[in-house]
C-alpha cells in the first residue's frame, strides 16, 4: 500500500552544478571525493544550503570550501561564498537577506597545548558574504560538543537586522541579534558587535522547525517537593515572531520511559546534516505538528549507553511456515538459531492527553534501527525501512482508533501461504486466484536500507517529499491503491481490513475504489466481518457528509466510526504469530500559555486562530469533558425503551389510521405486470480504470425502482424520532449558548446524511448482484413464482446483513427496500425458512409485497395453503386488529376465497 516513489536526487543535481562549474572555469583535476557535494541545511524558503570541496582560480591549487544553494521554486544552483581554506561544515544557515552566513566547523586539535587533545572541536563563525572583501568573525564558541547555528526569518525581510540562533548542545540557547548597514548598492555588512541573549540553560535534545519558525527542546526539570519531588524529563516550546520576539509556549512532561541523561554522559554525533536539531545518534526523537491543533511527540527507545536498563536481544528459535511446535517440547538453542529483538516506540498526543505505545517484535536483530516519523496526510507514519510502515490515525479531528498495521513479515506469509481466502481466514471460503505481482512489488519497494530518513520541502505542493542523508535520493510517499485492494483482500487481521476501509471512506473517498473494496466482500457474504464493515461505511459516510456543511465544533460530537476509540490493536501474521501491538496509556499534565494569537503576535486588527489557541481550547473542553460524541447504542437502547414503554401501554409505534389506508392502498392500487411503467436502470458503467475520487452516481448508475424516492420505511421512523431528540438534546448539553440555536437544523441534517447513506449503501450493495438479474429494468419487486438464480440468492444475503447492520446501529431504511427484500425472501427461501423470518420479525409483510402475493401465487390447493398461512401472519395490532367497515377487503381483491369460511383478515 505505501511506497516510496524516487523523484531526485539533489546530490546528483548539486554534483552536476559543480561538475559544470569546473568546465567553465577550466579548473585542474582534482581527487575526486573532494568534489562530492554535502548538503547541510533548508530555510523556511525552501533554499536548500550544500558545501563542496575545490580548487579555485585564485587558490593557485589550494583546495578551498564552497558553499552553495539550491532553489527550488526557479530549480537553479549558485555558489554563495568560498571560504579560503579547506575546513568540514556540519552547521550553516544564511540570513533572509542572503548577507550574512553562519557556520560551524569542526576540527581536531592534536597540539601539545590543546585543552582537549585528540578531541573534535566545534567551532562557530559568521561571515559577511555581500562585502567587497569578505570578512570572517569568529564568536569565540570552541566546544566538544556540537553547537548548531540557525537564522530566524520573518513574515517581511529586514535590512536593518539578522537574529541568529545559536545552539550548544548541553550547554544553552542563546539568540544574537545582528545590526546590519549598507556598503554600496547592494552590499550589506555588520555595523557593531552582536547582541546576545540567552533563550534557556542546559538542554539536552532540540528540534528546529523552520516552517513555523519553533524551537523545541528536552530538559530535565525538578516537580513536586520535600521527598516527593523527582526530576523528569520535559519538552518545550519556544515560538518566535517578527523582529525575534518570542513567547515560550508549551510544556509537557514526559512520561513514557526515558533515559536519564547526563551532561558527562557519553554522546555520538552522526553525519546527518540535514537533521532538524542536534544529530544526537542515541537519540530517535521528533515532534510533529499540524495547523488544526494536532501535536506529537513521537520518540523511539533505542539500546544505547543512556539506557539504564538496557536488555540483551531475545534469542527465539526460527519458524518453519505452518509448524506449530507443542507447548510442551523443549527446544535447545544451537547456532542456526536467529537472534530477534523489539522495537518499541512512544507518542506522546498532546492534544488527546494520552500516550500511545507501539511495539513490534520479532525483528531481525540490529542496534542500527531507526525508525522514520512523518505525517501521511492526517495519520502519523511510523515507518521502518524493510520491515514495518504503521500509519496512526491520531489527528486531533478523531480520537485514536482504525490503525493500519503494514509489516513485511505479514506480506512474505500471505505470498509463502499460497492458498488465499477473501477474508484472510483458514476457514472462509472460497478461495480466489489473484496476481501477486503487486505484492511482491511491494516488498521489494520496502527493502530500501535502514537509514533515516528526513523530511525536505519541494516545488510540488502534493504530497511528502523525504531526503536520504546517505545517498542524496528524494523519495515521495504515495498509496498504490491496487496494493491497497490486494491487502484488504489478504490481510490476516479483521482490525486491519478495517483500517483500510476507514481510511478509504474518510480520506480518499474515491467511491469507485469503494466499490471494488465491497466487491471483495461480497465474495465471502457469511464472513462475521461483513456486517462491522457495512456499519463502518454508513457511521465514516455520514460523517464525512456533515463534515463538508459544518465546523469542527459541530463535527466533535458526530460519531466517525463503528469501532471503539482508544483501544489496543494488535497485528498477527498468517502463522498466528503475533508482530506488533498498539496500547494507550494516560498524559497527566500539559502546561500551556495563556495568551491568543493576537496577544503574542502583537498584531492590529483580526488575528485568527494559531495551533495554540485551538490546542488551548481543545484541551480545556477536554478538561470540562465537552467532547463527547453521541453513540449509536444509546440511540438503540432509546428505540428499546420506547418499544417496550408503547406495548406497555397497549399502543403500537406502527399503527396508525393514515398505516392502515396505506396499507390497504397498496391492496387497491396494484397493477398488472404488464400495465405497469418504470424507467429502466442502466447497468454500471464500464470503467477501464479508477477515477479521482469518483462520485457515487457516476459509478453506481441509476438507482433500481425499489430504491426511487427518498421517503424511509415506516420501522425506521421511531429510530429517527428518537436520533432526532437525542441529537438535538446532545447539542444542546455541549455546545455554547451562541450555538444551541442551530441545534434542531443540525440534527434535521445529520437525519438527511443518514438517510442518503443508507440508501447509498443499499444501491452499492444491490450494483454487486442486482444488474445481473433479469427482472430489474421493469419491475418494482420480481415475479414471485418465477425460479430465482445464485446472483439472487446471494443479493438476499447481502441485503440481510444490510437489514441487520442497520437495525443495529438505527440507521433508517428506504421504504421501497423492505417490500423487496420481502420478496427476495420469498423466492430464495422456502416456505417454511420464509415463515420463520416472518416471525421473527426479520422479513415485513408490505402492502407491495401482499399485493404481489395476491397476483402472483395462483388459487391451487397449495397456493391458497400458502396465501393463508402468510396472512394469517399479519400484525394483529394497527391495521388488521380493526374490522373495515363494508365488505371484507380481502374478498374484493382475492375472488378465489370461499366466502363462507372465514376470513384470515377479517375473521368474518
């Protein structure tokens, strides 16, 4: 399903810059790993900062340092400044004016004098890259740890001032601001000294995040007091605004397991230059956050020295495919033995409050795991090259639930197993054939290299753009959909066959795909899974329906899907063997500012809504717990109750006098086959291939003549009734005072959602089977007697577990779909299953559906036996409990009747 698409390589294209440098100027040959191009940094612009070592013309065969940039709006390379010696840039960022260039180098000091010999230095230095004659300052920041530089960029660019920030690590924060004058026409320079100021004290992790102009960092911070106090680890926040200002945001203690580091602790800096903060490698630790208020923490627990319990890999015997070895045999460990280990993982959801563990176990073993978090669209992507991609549905527009758990191993055993069942079951039936060329394609397309991978702004707005710090290859991240329906098909687990419906009705919400998801089903109709999927398409439809006409505080209390949030899930290979598992736990405190957008930004005039105020407002409803979201099982137990309450009474929720004249109506009305006419359906479309986001109607054609209308059966009109008032009632508890007013249109249209859904799914389910079957262009409800053929039996099957989802979770159904759903019954079950159903209350006797009974089923011996025993099943209460006035009904419309027996209706 994911794969990462390879579409550049900024290496190569710098490489190539530099290549054509050297033509131009005729250089002289050089060894050849001097001309291989790093890249060090991206701005906020997207101007990407890459270095090389060279010759020059001046240089007279001295190899010097270049730095150059890259921008990809206008796709061209420059070279920005030479520095007149040969020295190795891990740090660098030029200011917003292009005048100014800060770097760190580092170097090794083996002088008999050097405080510390045989250690790397890291030192800092700003340089004037518009003078006329360049001048290089040093800030007299020698240190062996690393020390990162980053300029701040505003909304307008400055030429009066640069502030730069300047990060020891464990050590400080300090911001130098950077008066700046003007020599010549274009040249900017320094005026004075720098002025400094320091942001915050020893911090051992930090993270820059250039887009939103934010610093986060980790420090350890002493809570609580007397004996109880105890020092933990916690992340903040700085924002930054115009002109340097700046507000310290956020803090969130941290309360996953974390290693209690130490400044004399060992630390080992990786070459990854492109990496947002200190490129600490026995830290894997990221924070990611998006405009609508959602914030992660996203940390994996790695074996490194600032592990204090730090656990050798666990040995576990290899598995043949499809051995089961007893519980009771005991296995010797021998050489030919793998040895496996776990990798756990921890995000922190600021915005939930909670805390989710991920855990996959059963890796190869390797200390050089480290996993990849990035955003995929909404859902979080926990990715490990080669082995696992987990894509988290933890934004903060819906609580945690319907993760998609993607593993190698999961793949590999569906391709060993060989016998490939719809549902992924041993059991189900039947198997289907299918090309696994796709899944093989996948697997491969995972096993990149265990490398880091970061995240790089490009020219094209779609989609996530990821830079390989070890080969300079741009990868994007895309869904391969036929990948997609392959994996839903084969997927061991029901939860994530769920998942992957989820995440087709909510985001991609391509109806053709859909259909091709539902066709998938329909291959397995008694599989368990079908009805909890049938239930997940109306609660995601209905949602995504209001989600298009109302705001996100309406949407808060809309149900999003069948499945139970912020519960564990857990993922199982074709052998049984479980490989990862996802668990919650709680976020007891969360500190953040208290001042608005405006406030902190300083701004005149309107100031709408940043991350903070909407993670401000989201965390103190959840404190007052105004987040709530009406259930479908309370609706039910409402139906239940007023059911229960009406038969205690000796009324009935159907009977009415305006039923009884609709009932008989339809007695009356009932036209021959042949003088009846109905528009004929067309059949589906033929597609070739899928389309964007297809519409409903494009793809499912022209709705039968059951499903013409839009009035609802009347056994679901106490269901809405009661989602009406409860609904209403909801909005009413939660919402403000300025919003209750609107609380009666909103439940009317949740209502509307319902019931366009429920009559989408039931067209869906009918396009399966339906077009397939003789009768459907002519007649409302098919020939009763007439043989019925497998496409309709298995049409009457899918309706039932139709019927049945949406009895469950009171969704209301379409008043034509009951008559013909009857009548499928009628002719795919025999008489005697058929009765029961009636009696069970699973199958409704309709005015259409005795009407049809009455003009198809001849007066044979056998045909009045059954005509009989049908409406001797009527509701003894409503229609037929009251006695007509005039002649018997039934002896108008059935002439075959001896009229001196008693009427089965009547009893006359």
């Amino acid at each position: 399903m994911i794969e990462l698409k390879k579409v550049g390589n900024i290496v190569v294209d710098a490489a190539n810059f530099v290549a054509q440098q050297r033509r131009e100027r005729r250089l002289p040959a050089t060894a050849k790993d001097t001309e291989h191009p790093r890249i060090l940094n991206q701005e906020k612009n997207g101007n990407v900062l890459f270095t090389w070592d060279d010759v020059t013309q001046n240089s007279k065969g001295t190899i010097c340092t270049h730095v150059g940039l890259f921008d990809p709006i206008k796709k061209a390379h420059s070279l920005i400044w030479t520095y007149n010696q040969r020295v190795r840039l891990v740090s660098c960022s030029i200011n917003q004016g292009r005048s100014l260039l800060a770097f760190t180098i580092i170097s090794r000091d083996d002088s008999l004098s050097a405080k510390l010999p045989g250690k790397d230095i890291y030192s800092v230095f700003l340089a004037e890259i518009q003078a006329t004659t360049t001048r290089v300052f040093s800030l007299n920041l020698e240190r062996p740890q690393f020390i990162k530089v980053q300029f701040l960029y505003d909304s307008q660019e400055s030429d009066r001032e640069s502030h730069l920030i300047v990060m020891l690590h464990r050590e400080s924060v300090g911001l130098y601001h950077i008066r700046l004058g003007r020599v010549g026409e274009k040249g900017m320079v320094m005026r004075d000294q720098p002025r400094t100021e320091q942001l915050l004290k020893r911090f051992f992790w930090c993270q820059w995040d250039a887009p939103h102009q934010r610093l986060y960092y980790l420090q350890y911070t002493k809570r609580g007091e007397g004996d109880k106090s105890r020092v933990i680890p916690t992340v903040s926040c700085v924002q930054f605004y115009q002109n340097s200002q700046h507000d310290n945001i956020l803090d969130v203690p941290i309360e996953f397991p974390f290693p209690h580091i130490k400044s004399t602790s060992k630390v080992q800096y990786s070459n990854d230059s492109l990496d947002c903060g200190i490129p600490d490698s026995y830290l894997n630790m990221v924070v990611l956050t998006l405009a609508n208020g959602t914030f992660c923490i996203c940390y994996q627990r790695m074996d490194t020295p600032y592990t204090v319990d730090r656990r050798s890999p666990v040995k576990r015997p290899k598995k043949s495919p499809g051995s089961n070895p007893s519980p009771h045999s005991v296995h010797s460990l021998s050489e030919s033995d793998e040895e496996t280990t776990d990798v756990n993982y921890y995000i922190c959801m600021v915005h939930h409050a909670k805390i989710l563990n991920g855990c996959v176990t059963g890796l190869p073993y390797s200390r050089k795991y480290k996993l990849n978090f990035f955003w995929h669209g909404d859902y979080l992507m926990v990715m490990l090259p080669g082995h696992f991609v987990h894509l988290l549905n933890v934004g903060i527009e819906f609580e945690p639930c319907q993760h998609i758990l993607l593993h190698d191993r999961s793949i590999a055993s569906v391709i060993r197993n060989g016998d490939f069942k719809v549902t992924g079951s041993h059991d189900s039936s039947p198997p289907i054939s299918v090309d696994l060329s796709l899944l093989v394609t996948a697997a491969e397309k995972l096993h990149l290299s265990n490398t880091i991978l970061y995240e790089i702004q490009r020219d094209s707005p779609t989609g996530t753009s990821f830079y390989d710090n070890r080969t300079g290859e741009v990868w994007r991240v895309v869904v391969n959909m036929e990948m997609l329906v392959q994996l839903f098909i084969h997927c061991y687990m029901s939860t994530t066959r769920a998942g992957l419906l989820h995440y087709v009705l909510t985001r991609t919400r391509d109806f053709f795909l859909i259909k091709r998801l539902f066709e998938m089903l329909s291959n397995d109709i008694p599989s368990s899974e079908v009805p909890a999927l049938m239930a997940e398409f109306l609660i995601a439809t209905t949602y995504a329906s209001m989600r298009r006409q109302f705001d996100r505080e309406i949407l808060k209390h809309v149900p999003f899907t069948s499945s139970d949030t912020f519960r564990g899930q857990f993922e199982k290979s074709f052998e049984g063997e479980r490989i990862a598992r996802i668990s919650y736990s709680p976020l007891a405190c969360v500190n953040i500012a208290s001042k608005t957008a405006k406030d902190r930004s300083q701004k005149r005039g309107s100031v709408g809504e940043d991350l903070w105020d909407v993670l401000r407002h989201h965390l103190r409803r959840m404190q007052l717990d105004e987040l709530t979201r009406i259930s479908h099982r309370s609706v039910k137990a409402a139906c239940e109750a007023r059911m229960k309450n009406l038969t205690k009474n000796g009324e009935s929720g159907q009977g009415t006098r305006t039923e009884d004249q609709e009932f008989f109506s339809c007695l009356h009305g009932h036209k021959s086959r042949s003088s009846r006419s109905v528009s004929p359906a067309p059949g589906t479309p033929n597609f070739t291939g899928p389309v964007k986001r297809a519409r409903p109607d494009s793809v499912l054609g022209t709705a039968p003549p059951f499903l013409q209308g839009n009035n609802v059966a009347e056994l679901s009109q106490m269901a809405l009734d009661v989602t009406k008032d409860l609904f209403t009632s909801h909005l009413y508890k939660y919402l403000r005072k300025e919003a209750r007013s609107k609380g009666q249109s909103v439940a009317k249209e949740y209502i509307a959602c319902q019931i366009q859904q429920s009559r989408q799914l039931c067209h869906l389910l009918w396009n399966l089977r339906g077009p397939l079957l003789p009768y459907t262009d002519l007649d409302l409800l098919p020939n009763l007697t007439d043989p019925a053929s497998d496409d309709e039996y298995e049409l009457f099957q899918l309706f039932e577990r139709y019927y049945q989802t949406a009895q469950e979770i009171s969704f209301p159904l379409p008043q034509g779909f009951v008559s013909y759903f009857t009548a499928l019954g009628y002719r795919n079950l025999g008489t005697g299953l058929f009765l029961q159903y009636v009696d069970h209350g699973i199958l409704q006797l309709t005015g259409e559906f005795m009407a049809q009974i009455l003009a198809d089923v001849g007066d044979t011996t056998e045909g009045v036996r059954i005509k009989q025993q049908i409406i001797s099943r009527l509701p003894q209460m409503g229609v037929i409990n009251r006695r007509p006035k005039g002649p018997c009904q039934t002896s108008l419309i059935w002439p075959g009747i001896d009229r001196r027996a008693r009427c089965p209706i009547c009893q006359r």
